[in-house]
C-alpha cells in the first residue's frame, strides 16, 4: 500500500514539475548533462499559469552571467528539443520573466521566484503530459493530522545523455514531521532514519 501512494505520489510531483535550466539564451555553449539545472514547479492562480522556483535559483543565474561575463543567460525549459527561454529582450537588454512576491512583512524575504507562462503552457501541456497546481481551488490541509511531508526535485548531478536528450532524474524525499506545521508556520523540518544508503 505505501508503495503505491509512493508511486502516485512521484507521478502527480514528476507532473506539475520539471527542471529549469541556466543557461545561454541561444545555447551557444550547448546544453548538456553539464549544464546546470534546478527545479520548477508550475501552478495556476487567477486563470493564470506560471512556473515557480527558488529565489536563489534566480540569483544564481545572475551570478553565472556576471562569472562568465555573459548577458544572455536565462533560465529555460526544454520540451524536446525546443527551448522555453524564461526571459525575453528589452531595449535594455534581456530581462528574466521571474518577479519575487512581495512578504507580508516589511523587508519579508521570501525564497521564490515566479514566471508567468501563459503563451507556453500549452507546449507544456501537450507535449510533456504537464499538470499546474490549482491554486483557485485549493483545500486547507488537515494540519493536525499531518504526519510525513514530502519534497520533490531535479538535482543538477545525475544527469544522463540518452542520445541527443539529456535526461534529469527526479528525486522524492518523504519524511517524518518533527517540527510544528500551520498556515501561519514559516517554515517546518522533516526527519527520518533510514533503514539503509539511499545510494544517490
């Protein structure tokens, strides 16, 4: 029976879910199981889509720009072989599609970053069997009755070339909760032992 939650679980993660890439605008490096990747996370609020990710995942690729004196990098999805750039050109240059919402507190730093992708989901939809999280018809969790939590995404290791597609593998973590969790909860902490190596 946990085998199968796990499963539909990994399935409805590895659907609203895919690895973003930081790379060149026009791939003049390549792209490659080198190329550095995180994770993005697509959800849908007011009839909109977008693609969600780490703040820092933003900055790291403002930092990969200003290393190697590139101004085209960008983040980007790969459906195939085509390239979703998350950014698009200004008289000023490129600029990221990524905003960071605001806290609820003065000077609130929140750690994600939010690109609308409208005029692509339907890429994403078709041809990759993506879901969004639907954030207009959300329930509130049974907070008291929470257990285990789960995290899911693309670390940039373990990337594999399968002819000319590089494959990214997913991982999912699901662990104890062992710390106190509500709406008004920041952040919580997840722990559990393991009978044996991950071997990952």
């Amino acid at each position: 029976e946990k085998e199968k939650h796990k499963k539909e679980l990994s399935a409805f993660c590895r659907a609203c879910s895919d690895p973003v890439y930081i790379q060149d605008y026009f791939l003049s490096d390549g792209h490659s199981e080198k190329t550095t990747n995180a994770s993005a996370t697509f959800i849908k609020f007011g009839r909109n889509y977008y693609a969600c990710t780490c703040w820092h995942v933003v900055e790291g690729m403002v930092q990969k720009g200003a290393e190697t004196d590139n101004d085209r990098i960008t983040l980007g999805l790969m459906v195939g072989k085509a390239v979703i750039n998350l950014s698009s050109f200004r008289v000023d240059g490129l600029r990221s599609a990524f905003t960071r919402p605001d806290g609820v507190l003065a000077n609130d730093k929140i750690d994600i970053g939010l690109a609308n992708i409208d005029s692509v989901w339907h890429l994403l939809e078709r041809d990759k069997g993506k879901v969004a999280i639907d954030f207009d018809h959300r329930e509130i969790p049974p907070w008291d009755e929470i257990e285990v939590g789960a995290a899911a995404g693309y670390p940039t290791e373990h990337k594999e070339r399968s002819g000319d597609v590089v494959e990214t593998p997913m991982t999912l973590t699901i662990a104890e909760l062992c710390s106190t969790i509500s709406a008004d909860v920041r952040q919580f902490t997840l722990s559990s032992t393991l009978d044996e190596p991950h071997g990952f």
